[in-house]
C-alpha cells in the first residue's frame, strides 16, 4: 500500500527473513507494530510513516550508528513489541513504535513495563522528535549518555486526541496476526514528486 | 553520695547546625559528669541573633527526649558566646570573546561530517550552480539532507567544484554519507543567514578524537587566504580561539575581526596595617590575595561603587547591620578569599552558538562583628524553658576543649571547622593560650564553583556532585565508582540513570546533568574543594600557628559537618602531612565524632572538669 | 466480640455525637479522652488513634440497618483485620493480584487468616478467589 | 477505514462565516464515529447482552445471557456479591420503562427503588437508563443520591511539589467550601511533605476538611495509615477481566483492599469510568456504559462505600461519541442509585470549548451529587498534577455566579479577600513552624509573603528540591504521624489548626467517616446518608437551596448596592 496523495515520500516494507537476533554490538532495533506502514500510512497527526522512519533511520545515522527494522505481529501493546525488538538487538537497544506514532526507547534488561524513554503523547511527535529519537537510540547503543528527547506536553490534548487515540488502536489490535511471526524488513522509501 | 545531681545542657549554636548536650552533673567539686544524650537542629536565624532562640530550645527538647525525660526541666542551659559571621559570594566573569563581521565559526558539533579542509566562495544553496571556481555552499533552516545531497551532487556532476559545506541543520554526516564527493561539512550553524556571501570561505574537519590543524594556525590561516605578515599578525586572534576545535569555518570578509578582551569588572580596596591598596578584580585570584596578604591583618575592604564587586561587599555589610543594629560604616570586611574559575560562556557576535571557557574571578568575603546578642538569646531560653542560663566561654575555645576528649590527642592542639560561609581555626598551646580566626571562603564557594564551571546551572545538582562520590553507570546491573571497583545490582536500575555519570547518594543514584566524562567532573570537584577547603585550612591554620609557621602545631583536628565528607579529610590530610602536622578526624568524647565538640565543652568547662580558658 | 449492642439503628448514627459510650481506643480509652492535653502530656499516642473491631462491628450493623448488606460485611471483614501488622496486609493483598500466587500460597494464607487471627471472613475472600482464579486462570505457574 | 481523513484542507474557497466557525475552540476537540463492535460506543450497542437471570439453590446460575460456566470473573463477583439474590427474579420481572418511570417519579421514595435496584442485573439496570433521556437522569440524580446535602472536592496540586503552595491553596479552598482535598505529586518521593501541606493547610481554611494524597497503593495506604491523609480515592476498577488484570488487580484483591482500608478507619471510595476499557482496547465489544455498570455492580460487592466515576482520566473517548455526555450523567445516576457515594467526576480536561465545558458540567451541578467534581481545580490548571480539570481557579467566579443564577448549591462560594489572603498566609506560617520544629528545610518568611499572594507556582521562589527529598525521607524513616503534626502545632501557637487535626484523627476512633457518603460539617459533624440521607420527594421537598446557607450564594465579587448604587455588597 502506498502512502496518502499528500505525502512526498512512501514507505513500502520490504520482507527480507525471520526477525533473528543481531550480532553487531551498536546496532539499534526499530520495531514497528502490526498496522505501521501496512495498512496505515502516517500517525495520529498525519506525519506520514515513510517520514517517521526516515527521522529515525537518519537520527541513527548521524550519530554514526547502523538500524534493523523489524515488524511485530503478534501484539500491538507498544511495551511488549519494543522490549521484544530490544531482545533481537546487537546492543539491547530498540525503539518501539505504534501506527498512531506513540514511541518508546527500551533496552533488553529492563522490565517489559520500564524503558528508557516514553514518548506517551502521539499527537505531539514531529519529524524532529523522531530524528531525535533515533539520534538518541543511536547514542544509547554506543554505551554514550545523550540528554533525554525533551518531553512535551499538552493538557488539552485528551479532548483532541483521546478518542481517536482508542479507535487507532483498536484498529491496530485487529491488524494482530497471532499466526504470523515477526520479521525482519527493509523500509524502502520513494520520492513520489 | 548526698551530692546534689543537677541537669545540665550545653547548646552551641552554629551557622547552619544547632547542638546540644545533655549531662547530669554531680556535687560541687564536679568531678563527675554523665553525658545522657546529644541532639542537633538546623539553626534558626543567623547565629548570634535572637532568631536562634527557637532552635536552641528545640536541640535542648530534643536531647531532653532522647534522653527520655521530655518533660524535665534542664537546671541550667549553657550557651557559647557566638559571633555572628556573615559571609557573601560573587563571581565575576573577567574575560570575553567577541566576533565580528561573522569572519569566524569555531564550534564544535557533535557531529560533523567529513574530513580535511575546503576553500572556496560562499554560496547558497539555492544559487548553486554555473560557478567556475572552487565554492563553499551555505545551507539554511529547513532544508531536508536528501534534497541537499542530490543538489550539491547535481552541481558537482554538471562541473562545479564544490569544496566544503556549512549547514543549519544537524545533518553534517547524513548529507556526507549520501555525497559522491567526500567533501568537509560543518552543521548545526544556528545563525547560518549570517555568514556572509561571495566571500572566500574555509573549512576545515578533522577526524573524530583530533583537532583542526590548519585554521587555527597563523600560518596555516596565512597560506589558506594567501595573506602578507601584516594581515596575518591581524588574523592571529582568529586562530587563537579556534585552537582545540574539532571542525571551524573561516570566512574572509573586509573588516571581519575575533578580539579577546579583558573586560574591566571594577577594584577592590583593601586596607590592613594602616595602608591601603587598590587591585583590579580582573587582574585575576593571585593578584588579588597577594594584595590581602601585603596589608595583613585585612582591616576592611570595599569594592567599587557601581560594580558587581561593590553591590556584593555593600550586601554583606548590609545584612549585619540587619543583625545586630550596628551602623554599617562600623562593620568590617575581615577576610576575602578570592579564586580564579573558567565560566563556559556564550561568544558574542558567533553564528553557532559558540561557546568559550572565559576567566572569572569567583570571591568570598565575610564580616564578624564583636557586639554578639546572645543575653537575649539566654533571656528567651530562660523564660522559655524555666531555667538558669549562662553564656559560656568563645567557641572556637570551648570547641578546642571538646577536642581535646578525642582520644589520642593532647596539648597543643588545633582544630579547624569547615563549614558553609567560613572556615574557622583555633590552637590551644601549651601555656593554655587560645588564638582563633575565621576565614572567608567554605561549602558554599564549592558548591558555587561546582555549578558555574560544570555549566549546571543548577544548585542543587552542584550541591550533590559537592557531597557525593561519582559513579558511572555501565549497564542496567552495575556501576562503576570512582575508585575504580565495579558494584553488582539484582534488580535492574532505574532508567533514568541509564549510561549517565552519577552521584552516588543514600536516597540511590542522582544523574549528573553533563555530557562529560566522570573523570572531567571529579576533577572539577576535588579542584574546588583543594582551591577552598585546603587553601583555606592553610592560611587560617597559619594566621593561629606559632610564628606563622605549621610546623610547630603538633596536631590538627577535624570538626564539624565538612569533617564528615568523604574525601575533604583526606585532602587536608594530604595537604598537612609534607608540614609534619597530624592530622584526624575529630571524635569528641570517644563517642560524637566531629560533632558536638562546642556543647560537649561548654558542660565540661562548667562542670570543672577542664579550665575554662580565655576567660578573665 | 460486642454483643450488647445489637440493637443499633440509623438513629444512634453518628456514633462520636449520639452513643459516645459506646467508643472505645484500643487501649482502652473513652472518646473525650482524647483531648488536646491528654496528646501534649503524651497520654494518647498513635495507637489510641485507630478503630477497634468493636467499633467496626457495630458501624457494620448501622449500614446494614440502612439495608447497605455489603459494607456490613465490609466492615466485618475490617473488624477481623485490625489485629494484621500493616505489611502483612498489604503483603496479603499483593497475593492475591492476578498471577501472583499459587493455589497453595493462596489456601496458607486463608488458612493463617482463619488460624493465626481468626479473620474467618477474610479466609472466605481469599478462598473464593483461589476457586475463581484456577478457573480463569489467574494462579501463578508453579516453578 | 473509518475516522482518519485528515481535517478539511482548505483547497476549496470557504465562507468568512466558516473561517469564524472554524476558529471556534470547540473544533479543536476530537469527535469521533462510533464503532459499537469494538465497544467505541457511548450506551446504545447491539452488542450489549440482553438483561436476563435465574436463580438455583440459592444462587444465581445465569447472568444476562451467559450460564455460571461462561462466567468471567466480573460476572461471578457481580453474582455472588452485588445482587440481592432473595429479590432477583422478582426485580428483573419488572418492566424497564416501569423502573425508569419510578426513578423520575417523585412519588416513589427513594428507598423504593434502591430496595428494587438491589436485585437487578447490569444488562437490565442499562436497559432502563436507556430510556431514560438527559432530564431524567438529572431527575434520578437528585433523587437517588445518597445524601442530602450536596458537596465539592478539590485539587490541589503543585507543578514544583512545592508544599508551601499547596498548603495556601488548601487553606483558600477549604475557606471557600470544599470537603475534600485531594492532592498528586510530580515526583513522587515528595509525597510526605506535599501530603503534610495539604493536610495543614486544609485544617487552617476551615475545620472538617478531608484530605488524600493519590499515590501507588502501598504509599498511599502508609500515609492514611500514620494519619497523614484521611481518606483514599484511587483505587481503580474496570469493567472487563482482562483490563482488569491487566491493572494488576481483581475484584477480589480489590475487596481485600477496600477492607484493609476500613480496618484502619479510613473512608475509602473507588474509580472508574465509561471509556477506560475501550481505551485500552480491550471492552469486548460491549458499550461504555454497560461495562460501567459493571463496575458500579463490583464496587457495590465488595461492600466499599463509594465510587468515583464519570469516566474521570478517559473523558475524552465518551466526550467524543455521539450521546456520550448523556452516557457519563447516566453512570452518575446509576451510582448513586445503587446507594453509593457518588464523587462524580467534571475533574479533568475535557474540552477547549467553554460551553462545552459548562454543559458538561450540569447534569452533576443542576441536581447536585454528592461531590459535583471528584477535583475541582483549585490551582490553576497549569499546576494540576491531575493532568487538568474540567473547572479551575480561573473559573470560581463563574462559578458562584452560575450558583446564584440558578439557586443551586454547588458546595462553593465567594470569599471576600482578607479572608481568603489571612488563610493563605496563615497556613504558609503554620507549615513553616512544623517544617522548622520537624527539622525539615526551612520555609523562609519570602515564601510565607508569596504563598499570600500567589496565583501559580511561578509566584513562588524554588525550593532547595534535594533538601526536601531529604526531609521526605526522613519524615518516612522517622515514622512522624498526623500526631506529632498536631503536637507540633499546638506548640507553635496553631492551636485552633491543630485543634481541627485532632478532631478528624480521632474520628478514626469512631469509624463514622466509614459510612455510605460521609463528610463533616466546619463543626465536625459527620453527615453521612444516614443522618442527612436524602429525602427529596418532588418539588418542595429535599435539599433547597434557603436561609443562611441561600444569603451566602448571593454574595459575588461585584453585586451593586440596592441602598447605595453608587457602592458593591461587601
């Protein structure tokens, strides 16, 4: 599926094998949630996906650091997908993120339910925060002790965004395969312009 | 056997704590004291005002009840005869970069991309294209790091000699990576709508771990803008201040400029031995001490009207008028401890952001005054409590007493007290003399010195890394401490902690808001506490020493809060030892440690068991 | 426990104003003891500061006369907890969360309940949930 | 795909009317369409099982639809707890419209249709407040809450944790007519010293306030226990098994919590709201509502004497369905029909769109509950740890008017300056003597002088933050009770403050605050819905809004004088 007529660039996923665990000590996992890229195309503030992946891939890469992507099918419960992206991951390292945008940094000795750093507010991550997400995985699996992604916040985004936070995520629930094994992608990512 | 018992409680108060020790003393001869209990407060008020009143009774309930006898009633309260010392801080920075016409960025991004260096003529993004000689391009807010690699590609492929980049944005590698000409690219240039165009530009990268080589040597700078001996030796500023940078862009423009100033921050007039002398804060620490020392004893000093220096000397005076009614003019500065810092500071005229360590000048002054209030202090206690007291003997005399019932040690003795505003030091000699100072700089001016040159901006982070050693955590199951040793968790550690350098606290781990190496901090932490805590336990323990002279003290005793931290003993230790001076950690009574040493002798003179001493 | 005060009704409600006879602490103290004085001298500490059984038992019967069945037995149950130390309560509720326990670890802790502190309601509870969590699969996997 | 067009992109040429109506505050909250197989639905569902019961031995055997074997564990609770199995089969014979009917009538006591409520299931206690339209839910309210008297609760909070502020903020509430205090922290280790300055500063406003610190059970239970706090709130359900769980909770665990709280005499009520479990995408296809009913059915079996609900943190799933602010009235009345203390929420943000916050707010005010906001901010929203209410500081003028407009008691009213400006500074002063007598780090008189003043946290100087981590720790360690607190007041001239601290620790003695919707009077009354139950019996009857209390709600910041126009009322 490509993405919506607006975006400049899409985002297709393309299968390479089972997701396996990684041997390359920097590297950072990014574990995408059932519904991200496929069927959804951007997130709860119609950042596109192509672009989300993007950031992050370039965060890492400017940081010196080196990403796999990974697809989870088996759950949309964001703490669970990141923490299994983390176990996969040369470095313990992974961020987790949901269709609607809602990301975590997580690493493997943590509790599923800790994490590095949360970014709970989907309505509130732009392109920049994602480069600054992955700029951060890239520093954390490099053993270097980046700030923490300022945190934002804003109180009257319950109204806005709650409801539509659970429809999303409803929606992602039924994207759950619990047949289908998670698999290691490459993001192929298209200028359409 | 019939003796009369009587309930006596000794309470000294302090700058910041207020201790009390309760003994029960037998018969007139009083040759028979039984410490009960001992208890301490936060002190209320400045010391040696009647603001103390309510934490005096309060350390005098609190001994009572650990006592187990909350409800007696104490037969006499003995209070120290407390000068009221006041001490202020200031820190001025003395030295300042400042860029102009934009001819210069020398900041250092984490990453930039690329390695070498590129001369050429800046141009911007959007004009590239057609030129015939080598080009720098300019590359402003927004622009994405594919477009820019695929244009700056495109321009290379159609023919232009693109040598070198400066980008807005942090994405020096990223537009690297995609570039099919291995060019050196310097980002996050915050003000990049500045650097001036047309105009011959360089830049230069060098590998990670190592420093520019070129641009910040006059000569280097020489051949790159092919310029004769005058102009270089203009030019050499420039090369100064991007000594140490990893990557920097050098734009050459008609009247561009980068000078290094002394930024006059005002004088201080000391006076002593009846002489005054006038030294310029910006002439730095040494100049500034090396004065104090040529008219000592110090009888005052006063600052510039006008300036920092002078707001901060008049607010000390002012608080002690406050204190004891006197009138200002009759309040002395008696001591000021003055040391040199580097503060990192933004550079004016810069387009990155770019930051310099600057000089500054970072002073402690303190006044004490004679005329203590403590009758009404012992007049409240009194009505308050229902009992006799009595103002007992100078502190730094009594707290000699109590030192000396550390075992192991004997007349003469000397003992310092570290503490928040002064340093304090006494010496009882052989002949039952006792000479006490108190000298300007303590916990405070660390803690001060701590934040600023750690760039925190926080106190209380400043305040941690002062009282706690360092660690670095490794992995979410163990630590690495300073020392060296490696500490094992079961449970994980929280997240917040995670990879960050940390002060080691009884609450758990506090993350340390640096980007720098452990090794970094707890050099800038032991640096403070040598420039303060040992400095000052030198002069003040000279100004009390026979003939000025260490050696001759015999043995040093440690007392107060600062005795209690875990590397300051050790450092004054360190500093006594090449003197021949023992030096320890007080334990008042075998059993108080550094604490309590001034109630502990307030009971003991009382009760008879040692001489009071000083008295007339 | 109490049996002389069966006969409460919403009018004796509430208690502290209409039937402070009827109070108690657990050391024994009326409830106008409990004076400003009697704290400073030291005379009422904490452990004056907390509802007897008694106490519990008779509220009970209040919201029961009120036709409130379930914060009687509430309150029955409470009555019978007052004698657990703090951190064996919050260690008993901490058990009896979703995955926490085995039926075994669940049956000794009714079994303490009922033994050591004759909370017999309580042990009911605990029971129930042990029955209630094998069928819905809510023990804990047995190592 | 339903519901994810982005908003409409003015590609085309709109009205100048529209570009008005577009800037409204209102469009800048989130509707959505409704998706009642997933349970994204307010109370009107296909899915929702259909009302049905028998009864076997003693025991019911089947619930709405599903037999003891296909029982999940809310079921089982709900069966063997919460409904009355001698009357069951007989209440749920009787028609919904028949029930609905006698919920709005006046002429059917209130004792009636609470004895008939005790046997219903939660399919059928849906199935009559479906009829029901929003004035006859406002009806029901005012005739079955549980007391007579209606009340208020507040936030107080702090963005810095500063205790100092939430102790003026405390007292300034309590003075203008809360019951309840509650209070949250940012960084939770500061909890001992926030929980401190919300329970002095509560006793300074006016005698009879109750105070609680939202925590994580144990903490919270600790400090209720040592006498910090005096009531507790968050304790949450949730209407299916598997959210349930997934809050690490069952209504078992819960009920042994509920109990553990009564044995140490401290009022209790629970949480929960519509919405939650379609939140956190697991309502098995069920409405809102019905999973709240099942709730209120769960907290009513495990005998806890009241519930907060509302939906609370998760007002903005139902406020964004259609119907969804009639489904949140209608869990109020639900609760407070089940004869249960009803705090009924209006306590967080709920929309950019002052009317929309008003209407919202209504159903509760208009017929009063028992406390009309489960938090009221009484800071301003900025500093609400509580993530924002749907009323703030900014809004109590407003307030006290829409009282006077409508002759409703909303448990506030207008305080006069001094007044409020001699709290504030007296409960700065009276924490700053327990901090100095505790050891803990000194509250200096500047801070005193901006508590008086203060709006925000902004107004305050910071706090020496690791210091007071310390002190908190040590207040911990030291075991320091609501005892010492009150010892130490009395000895540092607060005695009328500690005098009010004493009296509600020693109604600990006599567990009258464990009674179904209990609060004091400034006389230290208990009034619960025993002594004050409700007693409204159609116009004329139940609470009025009259006398004293009626002279009190006619006073505003500015009223003009009918003696003298050319001055205000004082």
């Amino acid at each position: 599926m490509t993405a919506a007529v607006d975006s400049v660039r899409t985002l297709s996923l393309r299968e390479i094998g089972p997701a396996e665990r990684g041997t390359r000590p920097e590297e950072v996992v990014i574990a995408l949630s059932p519904a991200f890229g496929d069927p959804f195309t951007k997130t709860i503030v119609d950042v596109p996906h192509a672009e989300v992946i993007r950031q992050l891939l370039a965060g890492i890469e400017e940081q010196g650091g080196v990403a796999r992507t990974i697809k989870v099918y088996r759950t949309a419960d964001l703490a669970a997908i990141a923490h299994y992206g983390a176990k996969l991951s040369g470095s313990g390292i992974a961020v987790g993120i949901l269709a609607r945008g809602t990301t975590v940094l997580h690493q493997r000795d943590l509790a599923r339910l800790s994490n590095l750093e949360l970014f709970p507010q989907a309505p509130l991550l732009d392109a920049e925060v994602f480069r600054m997400i992955g700029s951060n995985a890239a520093q954390y699996a490099q053993g270097r002790s980046p700030r923490p992604v300022p945190t934002r916040n804003d109180q009257m985004a319950r109204p806005r965004w709650q409801a539509k936070a659970a429809l999303l995520h409803l929606k992602e629930f039924e994207c759950i395969d619990h047949a289908r094994a998670a698999v290691e992608v490459e993001p192929v990512i298209t200028r359409v312009d | 056997m019939g003796e009369p018992v009587r309930v006596v409680v000794g309470v000294d108060v302090g700058n910041s704590t207020t201790e009390a020790c309760l003994a029960e003393v037998a018969g007139d001869r009083a040759d028979r004291v039984d410490r009960l209990a001992s208890s301490l407060t936060p002190t209320t008020g400045v010391k040696g005002t009647p603001a103390n009143t309510a934490g005096a009774v309060t350390a005098v309930r609190r001994a009572l009840e650990a006592a187990g006898r909350p409800s007696a009633v104490p037969d006499t309260v003995l209070l120290n005869e407390a000068t009221p010392v006041i001490s202020g801080l200031a820190m001025e920075t003395i030295s300042e970069t400042i860029i102009t016409e934009s001819t210069m960025i020398g900041h250092n991004p984490d990453t930039p991309g690329g390695e070498g260096i590129g001369v050429g003529t800046t141009v911007a993004l959007a004009e590239l294209g057609g030129q015939d000689g080598p080009v720098v391009v300019v590359v402003g807010a927004g622009a994405d790091f594919d477009d820019v690699a695929e244009r700056v590609n495109r321009a290379v492929a159609d023919g232009v000699d693109v040598t070198a980049a400066v980008l807005h944005g942090d994405d020096a590698v990223l537009v690297v990576n995609r570039l099919t000409r291995r060019i050196p690219v310097v980002d996050e240039v915050s003000a990049v709508d500045r650097v001036p165009l047309g105009m011959l530009a360089a830049v230069e990268v060098a590998a990670p771990g190592r420093t520019i080589r070129t641009l910040s040597d006059s000569y280097g700078l020489a051949s790159t803008f092919d310029l004769d001996s005058d102009q270089t030796r203009q030019v050499s500023p420039v090369a100064r201040a991007l000594a140490g940078n990893r990557s920097a862009v050098v734009v050459r423009t008609p009247a561009g400029d980068v000078t290094d100033r002394r930024i006059p921050v005002g004088t201080l007039t000391v006076t002593g031995s009846g002489r005054s002398l006038d030294v310029g804060v910006d002439e730095g620490a040494e100049a500034i001490m090396e004065a104090i020392r040529r008219v000592a004893p110090l009888t005052d000093v006063h600052g510039e009207a006008g300036t920092h220096v002078g707001g901060m000397l008049a607010a000390v005076r002012d608080t002690m008028t406050d204190v004891t009614g006197q009138p200002s003019s009759e309040i002395a500065i008696r001591d000021v401890l003055a040391v040199d810092t580097l503060v990192p500071t933004t550079v004016q005229g810069g387009l990155a952001g770019e930051v310099a360590r600057e000089n500054a000048v970072a002073l402690a002054a303190m006044v004490r005054t004679s005329r203590s209030r403590m009758q009404a202090v012992a007049d409240e206690i009194a009505a308050q409590l229902g009992c006799e007291v009595l103002i007992g003997g100078v502190e730094g005399e009594v707290a000699v007493r109590g030192a000396l019932t550390t075992p192991g040690t004997a007349v003469p003795i000397a003992i310092v007290d570290m503490g928040g505003g002064s340093t304090d030091a006494a010496l009882l000699d052989r002949d039952g003399r006792v000479s006490a100072v108190h000298v300007a700089g303590a916990g405070e001016l660390v803690t001060k010195l701590v934040d600023s040159e750690l760039g925190l901006e926080d106190r209380d982070a400043a305040e941690s890394v002062k009282r706690h050693p360092l660690a670095k955590v490794e992995s979410f199951f163990h630590v690495r401490h300073e020392d060296g040793t490696v500490q094992f968790f079961d449970a994980p550690l929280p997240p917040h902690v995670f990879a960050r350098v940390v002060t080691v606290t009884p609450e758990g781990l506090v993350p340390v808001p640096v980007r720098t190496t452990l090794e970094a901090v707890r050099t800038v932490r032991r640096e403070a506490k040598r420039r303060v805590f040992v400095v000052n336990t030198l002069r003040a323990l000279a100004q009390v020493a026979p003939q000025g002279s260490l050696r001759l003290l015999g043995s040093v005793v440690l007392l107060g809060g600062s005795a209690l931290d875990f590397e300051i003993p050790a450092m004054v230790a360190d500093a006594l030892a090449p003197h021949g001076v023992v030096c320890g950690i007080g334990n008042v009574h075998g059993t108080e440690g550094p604490r309590n040493a001034v109630a502990a002798g307030l009971v003991d003179v009382h009760a008879g068991l040692a001489e009071p001493v000083g008295a007339p | 426990m109490t049996s002389d005060v069966t006969e409460l009704t919403p009018a004796d409600y509430p208690l502290s104003i209409n039937r402070p006879e009827l109070l108690h602490t657990p050391t024994g103290k009326a409830l106008a003891d409990i004076t400003m004085a009697a704290v400073v001298s030291g005379e009422v500490t904490n452990e004056d500061l907390r509802v007897t059984p008694d106490t519990l038992v008779m509220q009970g019967r209040i919201a029961e006369s009120m036709g409130r069945r379930q914060l009687g037995e509430n309150c029955r149950r409470a009555a019978e907890m007052t004698a657990i130390p703090d951190e064996e309560v919050l260690a008993m509720y901490n058990a009896l969360r979703p995955n926490a326990s085995s039926a075994e670890k669940l049956e000794e802790i009714a079994a303490r309940l009922e033994g050591t502190y004759s909370a017999t309601t309580c042990a009911a509870l605990v029971r129930e949930a042990a029955q209630v969590y094998a069928a819905r699969n809510l023990l804990a996997e047995e190592d | 795909m339903t519901a994810v067009e982005p908003r409409s992109e003015a590609s085309v040429r709109a009205s100048k009317r529209t570009e008005v109506l577009e800037n409204r505050p209102v469009n800048l909250d989130g509707f959505v369409e409704e998706w009642p197989e997933k349970g994204l639905v307010a109370m009107e569902s296909d899915f929702d099982p259909q009302p049905s019961v028998r009864v076997e031995d003693g025991r019911i055997v089947e619930l709405d639809g599903r037999t003891r074997e296909q029982f999940d564990f809310m079921d089982t609770f709900i069966a063997d707890h919460a409904i009355d199995v001698d009357t069951t089969e007989a209440a749920m014979a009787t028609e919904s419209v028949e029930i609905a009917r006698m919920l709005v009538d006046p002429r059917t006591p209130r004792a009636e249709i609470v004895a008939l409520g005790r046997g219903l299931t939660p399919a059928k206690i849906l199935d009559v407040v479906k009829l029901m339209n929003v004035v006859e839910i406002m009806m029901g309210i005012q005739k079955t809450r549980s007391r007579r008297t209606p009340a208020n609760q507040a936030h107080s909070t702090s963005a810095k944790d500063n205790p100092i502020q939430v102790a003026a903020d405390a007292a300034e509430g309590a003075v203008r007519g809360f019951a309840e205090l509650e209070t949250t922290l940012g960084v939770v280790r500061y909890a001992p010293l926030v929980a401190i300055g919300l329970q002095v500063g509560g006793q300074v406003g006016r005698g009879g306030v109750l105070t609680q610190c939202a925590l994580e059970e144990a903490t919270e239970l600790d400090l209720g226990m040592r006498g910090i706090t005096a009531y507790a709130e968050t304790i949450s359900i949730y209407g299916t098994e598997s959210v349930f769980v997934d809050g690490d909770d069952t209504p078992w665990s819960k009920a042994f919590l509920a109990s553990a709280y009564a044995s140490r005499g401290i009022k209790m009520r629970f949480t929960s709201g519509t919405g939650s479990e379609v939140q956190m995408g697991n309502a098995e296809g069920r409405s809102m509502l019905y999973l709240e009913i099942r709730c209120i059915l769960m907290a009513k079996g495990a005998g806890v004497q009241g519930l907060q609900n509302g939906s609370i943190s998760c007002i903005g799933v139902p406020g964004a369905v259609p119907g969804g602010i009639r489904a949140v009235a209608a869990e109020n009345l639900v609760a407070s029909w089940m004869d249960l203390e009803c705090a009924s929420g209006n306590d967080q943000s709920f929309s950019h769109s002052a009317m929309r916050r008003t209407s919202r707010l209504l159903p509760q005010m208009l017929p009063g509950t028992d406390f009309v906001c489960s938090g009221y901010s009484a800071v301003p929203n900025k500093d609400n740890m509580f993530a924002g209410s749907n009323l703030d500081t900014e809004d109590y003028d407003d307030w006290n008017t829409i009282q006077r407009d409508m002759q409703v008691d909303g448990g506030l009213r207008h305080v006069r300056e001094d007044v409020i400006l001699q709290v504030r500074n007296k409960a700065a002063r009276a924490l700053q003597a327990v901090f100095a007598e505790l050891d803990l780090p000194a509250i200096t008189d500047e801070e005193v002088e901006a508590a008086t003043y203060a709006d925000s946290s902004d107004d305050y100087p910071d706090r020496d933050v690791l210091a007071d981590l310390e002190g908190a720790r040590s207040v911990m360690e030291r075991g320091v009770t609501g005892l010492d607190l009150v010892k130490v007041l009395e000895r540092t001239g607060f005695g009328d403050v500690a005098e009010n601290y004493l009296q509600v620790l020693r109604q600990r003695v006599s567990g009258d605050l464990l009674q179904t919707a209990a609060i004091f009077t400034g006389d230290f009354v208990p009034l619960a819905a025993i002594n004050d139950a409700n007693d409204y019996a159609g116009p004329g009857t139940g609470y009025r809004l009259s006398g004293e209390r009626w002279e009190e709600l006619k006073k505003l910041r500015h009223v003009t004088s009918a003696e003298n126009p050319e001055e205000e009322v004082v």
